[in-house]
C-alpha cells in the first residue's frame, strides 16, 4: 500500500527535515545480484561498482551507431525547437533545445536504445530484477553558455518528490560527443553512495519548474559535500563519443559549466527494479509530472541484443 503522506515512521530514508540535515548509513545493496560468468560485466567491474557507485565503459558501441545516435540526437533538437510541450526544456534566452524528456517516446533509435541490453541488459543484472524506465532525457550542454549542476544524489529527490521508496535505481548515460573536465563532465564522489544525506529543507509546491533549471532543495549542505569530498575524493567521468556511464541511483554527483567552444551531450535512462515501484512522495505534497518519473504498473522493458544501425 502506498505511504500517507509524512508517514516518516515507515519511511527508511527521511529526508526534507525543515530543522537539520543528517547521514543515515544505507540500508539497501548496491549490487544486487551475485556475480556468475554469464553477467553482462566482469567480476572486477562488478566490484568496482558495488565499491565505487559508478562504472565507465568504453567501447561497447560501433563507431557507426554511436554516429547514428549523434545525428539522430542533433535532428531531435533541431526539430523540437521552439516546441511548447512540458517535456521540452528550452535555452531561456532561445529556442533551442536543451533537454528533451521522454527521449524514448521521440526518437525511434532513441527507443531502440533505451531498451539495448549494454544499457538495460546491464542495468537488470546490477538491479537483480527486471528493470523499466523511471525517466529518460536528452541532456545537452551547450559550449561557452553551459550552465553547471549542483551536487545531489537522484535518490533523495526520487524519493522526496517521486516517491521511490528503495535504493534500487541505476542511471545509464551515453555520451554522444566527448567529454571532458573541461567542457562540464559529469562529476562523482566514488563511495558517497553508501550514505544517505538527509536534506535541510521542505518541498516547495511545483519545486520541478525551477529544480530543472538550478537545483537548491535536496542538495546537501557545503559541509557535508566538503567532509564527502575528503572522504572520498572526486572523480571525472570523462571519455570519447559512444562511452557509458552507469551510476548508482544515490551517487553524489554534479557538473561544472562549460565555457570551452565544445558542446557536452548526452542520452540519459534511469532503470528502476519494477519491485520498487514509486508510491506516494515521502517528502513532497504532490507527485512531479509523469515525463519525470513514470507511475503506474510498470512494464519490464524487452531487450532489444543486435546492432542498433
């Protein structure tokens, strides 16, 4: 049965405190799944994740879908544009594109992705479960004007606002030009993931239309981020077009702005175990919109296993 809204006592990982923010230890695996010869990954990677929160994997794509991907990405924005559908984030001093949600519902190859056993294939064996998409997106950086991303784990928000209740999320982004420290690459704190930080802070109604754009509720406080980065240090999850990073779902992370000339883009999937369906939000007094973050009875995704073009 869903939660009641507040029902804190039920509620393992209580965040959005409006007096003190706190560390509670993780109650959750990370690897939920005992590694055997037929995983999707090695046994050293395996560890590395259930270590470290995330993974960087390079060369699992051919250069000609990474191509296909890139130009299916760059024909995407151009034909959203100046689109008004809720889904469509915008430059705000422009029309061009900046997020597309719901990427799999857009582009056909988009979809055919998603559902790639490199991604969900290994998404389902880090989970332990059959996975489907939690929220899909389209992120894009743009050079010299690409606005930085505060750190936050997906989780607290996840389960703030959508209503997440376990640890049992991973995120998968393809990245669909180079990147680098330079020009805004995702940042990680390798084992933040083990500790849940407990926001300061109450939900604003609608907090999504302006947590879009810069996210300030569900982020720790500079303390803790400085004692997290003492403890365990930062790293750049940098790499060339068609590289995959997978993370774990209560991984610290963040980017910096990118005002090199080179533009930073990327296709995002966030898999969720389809035992660990959303209930009612723990800290929120309404649920965010369904383009960020599916609800209802969810769909175990079918692997799609062969080339993508």
């Amino acid at each position: 049965m869903p939660l009641e809204f507040g029902a804190q006592s039920q509620d393992t990982y209580p965040t959005r405190n409006p007096d003190q923010e706190r560390w509670i230890e993780r109650a959750d695996p990370v690897l939920w799944t005992d590694w055997t010869d037929h995983a999707p990954i090695s046994q050293e990677q395996a560890g590395s994740f259930e270590r470290d929160g995330f993974l960087v994997l390079k060369g699992l794509f051919e250069p000609e879908e990474v191509e296909a991907l890139i130009d299916s990405a760059a024909a995407l924005r151009e034909d959203l544009a100046g689109a008004k559908a809720e889904d469509i984030v915008t430059e705000p001093e422009s029309e061009a594109v900046r997020t597309v949600f719901r990427l799999e519902q857009h582009n056909a190859l988009m979809q055919k992705l998603s559902r790639d056993k490199r991604l969900a294939g290994i998404a389902r064996f880090l989970l332990g479960d059959e996975v489907y998409l939690h929220q899909s997106r389209l992120n894009y950086k743009p050079g010299f004007s690409g606005k930085e991303f505060y750190w936050h784990s997906d989780f607290e928000t996840w389960h703030a606002e959508d209503g997440m209740p376990r640890m049992r999320a991973v995120s998968a982004s393809l990245l669909l030009t180079d990147n680098r420290a330079h020009n805004g690459a995702l940042m990680l704190m390798p084992g933040s993931h083990k500790t849940f930080i407990s926001c300061q802070g109450e939900t604003p109604d609608a907090n999504h239309e302006s947590s879009l754009k810069a996210q300030e509720v569900g982020t720790p406080s500079q303390q803790s981020l400085r004692d997290m980065a003492t403890m365990c240090g930062i790293e750049d999850a940098e790499g060339p077009a068609g590289t995959l990073v997978l993370f774990d779902c209560n991984t610290l992370h963040g980017s910096n702005g990118n005002i090199t000339p080179d533009p930073r883009s990327n296709a995002f999937f966030v898999y969720n175990a389809v035992s660990n369906a959303l209930d009612d939000p723990y800290a929120a007094k309404a649920a965010r919109p369904d383009f960020l973050a599916k609800r209802g009875e969810p769909e175990p995704i079918e692997l799609h296993d062969g080339p993508l073009a």
